[in-house]
C-alpha cells in the first residue's frame, strides 16, 4: 500500500509533474498541471485511458479537439497523435497498457 503523497515523482514536460505506480501490466499516473502547460503532439504504442480528476484540459486526439472537464474521460488508443493544453490547473489519472517504462523513477 501506498499514500499519493509518499510516490516520487518527475517532471514530465515543463508544468505536468507526475506521480507513477507500475504494475506487470500497466502504469496509473496521477499528474498534477499548470494552468497554460502544453503538451507538444506525441505518439506511443501504450493504450492510454485519461480520467479528469480536476480542472479542464484541452486535447488533441488524432486530430479532433475536445475540452475534457472533471468526470469526463477518454480512451487514446496506441500510436495515435495526441497533444494538451490546461485551460485552469488540472490534476489527471492516466492508465497506460502496457508499462511505461519511461516513467520509472529509481
């Protein structure tokens, strides 16, 4: 078991800073935004699954912009070009298939 706040964490982009939980399968990512932070366009070959905790994100998912609010989710499936930008500060939960190993911190 373990508290949010006792997780290291790293600064993913300049104003996302994450907090990651690795199982064999899949990672849970909790990331607490800035207001204004972009996320440049990216790709990789983890399913992403986003959930809105709190605040309001803009997204790009394989071209079509949305305005995700709190309570909204979206399912990105692998390889699919997707970029954000927080409107207010947001904190988001993301689940990723499989592991992202990128994300371990040591």
């Amino acid at each position: 078991m373990q508290h949010l706040d006792n997780i290291k964490g790293k600064e993913i982009v300049p104003g996302y800073f994450g907090r990651f939980v690795h199982g064999e399968k899949i990672t849970l990512s909790i990331v607490d935004i800035k207001k204004g932070s972009p996320l440049p366009e990216h790709r990789h070959p983890h399913e992403q699954v986003t959930f809105i905790l709190e605040g309001e994100l803009e997204m790009i998912i394989g071209g079509e912009k949305m305005v995700l609010t709190a309570g909204t989710t979206h399912v990105i499936p692998g390889n699919t070009p997707h970029s954000a930008i927080a409107l207010t500060d947001c904190r988001v939960l993301d689940a990723f298939s499989p592991v992202r190993e990128d994300y371990r911190i040591d």
